[in-house]
C-alpha cells in the first residue's frame, strides 16, 4: 500500500516508467475499512469471513470495483 497527499501526488508518482495505477481509497475510505475489517477480532467466537462477507465489508465503503470481487 502507498500513501499520497492528493491526486496530483500520485500523478507525479506515476510518470517514472512501469508504474500503474491500481486501486485508489481515500483516507476516510481506510478508516472505514479497518473499523470494519478488524471489528470483533478480539472476541473470543469471532471467526473469518468468507468471501461474500469480505466483499460487503468492501461494499460497504464504496469499494466496488472489479479489484474488490472476490466472489465469481
């Protein structure tokens, strides 16, 4: 993961040869999903989500894009 101040950042990032631009999250985006990701971990019954689960954690923050399907 690379953090950037703004889009214009991760432009200038973007002109040396071989970078791509991949998926991009605002930072209240990545607040989102880590209070979502990681919410009940430290309780003893939590269990891993499956992949459907995963993907409406990611829906939920407006992360829909193909990058996020995890399911077919």
């Amino acid at each position: 993961m690379l953090l950037f101040r703004s889009e214009e950042h991760l432009g200038r990032w973007l002109v040396k040869p071989g970078r791509q631009r991949g998926e991009t999250l605002s930072l209240d985006q990545q607040w989102k999903l880590a209070q979502r990701w990681f919410a009940g971990r430290h309780l003893p019954g939590w269990q891993k989500r499956d992949a459907a689960q995963a993907e409406e954690v990611f829906r939920s923050v407006g992360l829909t894009s193909d990058f996020w399907r995890l399911v077919s």
